[in-house]
C-alpha cells in the first residue's frame, strides 16, 4: 500500500514550455509551487507520491536543522553551567578571603586558624598568646594568582600591624596559599598564619 503525501493540491496548469506546474498547499512550509517536467509524472502523480518524496525530504531538513539548533544550544547550556561553577567557585574563594583576612584584621586568630585544612601534620598549634599582642590597623591585597584549574590561589596581602609593647608600625607580606576541595566545595588554606 502506497502512503499518499501530506499536502493538498490546489492546482494543475500547463506552462508556455509545456511543463505541468502543480500549485500545493502543506501545512508546514505554505504554498508551494512544483513543476513536474514528464506528462508521465504529472498523469502519475497522485499514485506515485513523487512531490510527496521531496517534501518529505524538505521535512527531514527542517527537522535536522531544528535538531543541530538544539544540539547548539545544549552545548550552550553546558559550558554556561560550567563556567557557572567556576563563577561561583571564584565567589565562594572571595567570601572566604575575606572572612580570613577580617578575622586577622580585627585580631580573632583562632577564627583565621579555622580556614586552614588540618592534617597530621599541623598538630602543633600557634600560639595565640603571641598573637594577641598583634594590632593589625590596615592591609592591602596586592596580588592574586590562580591557577589554571582554578583550584588553587595564591594571595599576596601586606598588613601593617604593631605589637602592643612597641607602638612602631610595621608591614609584613602574607603569601597565602588557597586549594579547593572538591568533595567538601569548599575552600582551605594551606599555608600558615601570618608571622607578625
């Protein structure tokens, strides 16, 4: 059994050459105008299907196009969810930072000691004694370096500081070394407190 095309004939005329022209209406692309060139085909027409073929053919490329548009714009949509995360990465490293540095600044040490991640070989802790002889009175983030993953930083800070038994003002450069954990999403530090 032969499947009849999905269009609707409007009309069939003769051209000056000869030709028979048919005048189509299909709901997807509108009017259509298609010249058959043999009298066989124009006579055969509505058993052979032969202009149905062809606008089947224009379907499927309108179909094929719709489908590399959606393809384009799902690879779209997944570099723009990647470059997402690492938006946010970058974000969540510039809250962090600046909690740690606050902390010093405002002389809460044992707070600036959380951000380090431990391991077994920071079991000696600093000793905060020390610490709280230290008035931090400004810093100044000088440089950031991040790596090309995007899972390590380096932050360079200068804090001017002065201990309260000598009132000179002093500044000390803080390289500070940051990683990013992956499974905890969350970032540490790795190196120590500033040595004022």
């Amino acid at each position: 059994m032969q499947r009849r095309p999905p269009f609707l004939i409007l009309s069939l005329q003769q051209n000056s050459e000869g030709n028979k022209v048919v005048k189509l209406r299909q709901p997807h692309y509108g009017l259509i105008k298609w010249q058959i060139k043999s009298k066989k085909n124009a006579d055969d027409y509505g058993k052979s299907g032969l202009l149905g073929v062809s606008l089947h053919n224009k379907k499927r490329k309108a179909e094929m196009c719709k489908l590399k548009v959606k393809g384009f714009f799902l690879i779209l949509l997944i570099l723009g969810c990647a470059s997402m995360e690492v938006g946010e990465r970058m974000s969540q490293f510039d809250e962090t930072s600046r909690a740690y540095i606050r902390a010093i600044r405002w002389g809460e040490f044992e707070a600036a000691y959380a951000f380090k991640k431990l391991t077994d070989r920071d079991d000696v802790l600093p000793d905060f004694e020390d610490y709280r002889t230290v008035r931090v009175t400004n810093y100044k983030i000088k440089q950031t370096i991040i790596s090309e993953d995007q899972l390590k930083i380096i932050q360079i800070v200068d804090f001017q500081y002065y201990r309260m038994r000598d009132v000179t003002v002093k500044t000390i450069i803080d390289r500070q070394r940051w990683e990013y954990d992956q499974e905890q999403e969350k970032w540490f530090l790795q190196s120590n407190l500033p040595s004022f």
